[in-house]
C-alpha cells in the first residue's frame, strides 16, 4: 500500500481553495450584474414613461412636451441620473420626444476588482399621430365645426341652428350589424346623438351630407336622452400643469367627438342648404349645456338651436382606430405610442 504523500493533500487543498475563490467571485459578480440589468430595467422605464408623457403634450407646443417629459422622469428616476429630452422626427416634422438617460449603477462585489460602478445608458421615443379614422363607439356626433384654432378650456358653439357660420348638423351613415346604412331623418339624427344608433366609421377626406330641416327638437331630445345626469366639468377631465387635459370618466356621455370640416372648396363658411362638408381631423369636447345663453339640464325644443362644448384637445391611448402622420393644422385629436 503507497502512503499518501502530504505534498498532494496540500496541492489538493491549494487548488480547492483558488476553486472556491473563483466560485465565489463569478458569484459576486453574478449579482452585481444582476444589479445593474435591475437598474437599467428601471431607468428605461422611467425613459418611456417620460417619453410618452412628452409626445402626448407635443401637441400643445414643444415647451409644454418637454417640461411634461421632464417632470413625469422626475417622478420616476433618480435624482443622480442624467437626462436629455430632445424634440426629433419619425413620420412628420418634430412628432417624435427621443428621452436619453444615463445612471451609474453602484457595484456590491465587483469593487474588489476595481470596478466601482457601471455605466448604464437606455433610449425611448414615443411619436403623436393624428387620427385618420374614428370608428364610433358612441362618441362621434353627428355634428362639425369648421376648421380653425381651438383652445384648451374655452368654450365653443359645437352645434348651431344652421344660422351660425361655422357649425351644422351632419347626416353620418349608421352601423347595421356588420354594414352600413344611411341615415333617414330626424329619428336616426337624434339617436346617434343619444347612442342608441351608432354612427359608422369616419375618416379624414370623406364627404358628408349635411343635415337641412329644423332639428332643434331632435337636438333637444338626443341630448336629454344622452345626459340624465349632468357632470361637472372637472370630474370629467383634469387640466394638467402642462396646460393639457387628462380624462377622469372616460364613460362620460358629455365627453364627444366632434368632426372637423371645410366646405369643398376649402373654406370655413357652413354651405347653405343641403350640402356637402369635407372631414379633416377631428375634435374632443365636453357638452357643458345647451341654449343661448348655456344652460345644464332639461334642454326644451327651442334650447336644442345650440349645444356648447369646452375644447380640451386630448391626446388618447389608440383603441384600434386608424392613424396617419401627425399634421397639427388639421388633426386635434391625436394619438401617442412608444416607437423604440
């Protein structure tokens, strides 16, 4: 039998021990690589957040989309990450909020190695779009407004009597099942006003007739049919620092879409008679009354020659609705999504 050799055993524990020390530090290190993909996790979604908050502010100007990035990073990063917030391009000119972001993420272990921290650098845009096609879920009235600059918070005449110059009643075809078919009269009118007839998709560059006849009563109806119950404004939507809206009750049978048109020949004078009105974007407003002077309420006949609605210019999440390049002169209602 061959004595075992105390030299072995000792080369043996030597090798064991460079072994648990290598072991080891593949572990440490496995952890602090483990920290900086959390830290990196983190700071990108702090990059998206801040850049969808951006693009859905882009519409109100370039200084409200960057502050609004901005302060929404704030909220989510940290105070010693770095940040830049520039204004770029993806289908149209500036539609797009690029977010960079930078961290030093700490090391646990691998400072042992001299490595103190690693650098961990994340991108995200996000690009507003205009809505190119409204399938109604009972939002779209059929009424427009004329083309022209609305304002956030003020209040507008989105429905006249057919004396006003800039807004009229439309005829929209209804959904019948899977099809469409064309409204007839005052009862399918003052239903799609109500919801209980659904008007059919919309889109910009479609041609609709225009509503003649005395519609007030119809107006009226719809509209005590619609809202039981009025809401104030501010529990339907909430004015932002950025100077943009937010939707509190998006149910709200208050909050509407509205078509915005041009007569054919591209003007902003509502045609006389019967006629035809182009689409060109469109509009989100809350009803706030009816009548002139305004009221909430019970709207009697000769209240339904007006309906009022403040503008709030939403920019929503899209719900499968189509979209095209962002163009500010003509689409308001717009849609924001991250595109890297």
């Amino acid at each position: 039998m061959t004595p075992r050799r105390g030299g072995e055993s000792g080369q043996a524990i030597v090798i064991l021990t460079l072994f648990m020390v290598a072991l080891l530090g593949a572990s440490a290190f496995a952890v602090d690589v483990g920290s900086w993909y959390w830290s990196k996790e983190q700071l990108q979604s702090a990059a998206d957040s801040a850049a969808l908050a951006g693009a859905s502010s882009l519409p109100g100007g370039w200084s409200q989309a960057q502050s609004a990035a901005n302060s929404q990073f704030a909220k989510n990063g940290k105070g010693s990450d770095s940040v830049t917030v520039t204004n770029t391009t993806t289908g149209s000119a500036n539609d797009t909020i690029t977010v960079t972001a930078v961290r030093q993420a700490p090391s646990f272990f691998a400072k042992v190695f001299g490595l103190d921290h690693a650098t961990v650098r994340v991108r995200a845009r996000a690009t507003v779009q205009s809505y190119s096609s409204f399938a109604s879920t009972g939002n779209v009235m059929p009424w427009a407004v004329m083309k022209g600059n609305y304002t956030p918070g003020v209040s507008y005449t989105i429905y006249g009597d057919g004396s006003s110059s800039n807004n009229g009643a439309l005829s929209l075809d209804l959904k019948s099942g899977s099809n469409c078919m064309t409204a007839n009269g005052a009862n399918d009118y003052r239903n799609t006003i109500d919801g209980s007839s659904t008007a059919c998709p919309v889109t910009v560059g479609q041609q609709v007739d225009t509503k003649t006849g005395n519609n007030t009563g119809p107006t009226a109806q719809g509209i005590n049919n619609r809202i039981t119950s009025w809401q104030a404004f501010s529990s339907i939507v909430q004015l932002q620092a950025n100077s943009q809206y937010t939707v509190l009750n998006a149910s709200s049978p208050q909050l509407v879409l509205i078509p915005i048109v041009t007569n054919l020949a591209g003007g902003t004078t509502w045609p006389n008679g019967s006629g035809k009105v182009k689409i060109v974007g469109f509009a989100w407003f809350v009803i706030t009354g009816c009548g002139n002077p305004s009221k909430q309420g019970s709207c009697s006949n000769s209240d339904g020659k007006y309906v009022n609605g403040t503008f709030v210019g939403l920019s929503t999440t899209n719900t499968g609705n189509a979209t095209t390049s962002w163009d500010p002169a003509d689409g308001t209602a717009t849609t924001f999504a991250l595109t890297s």
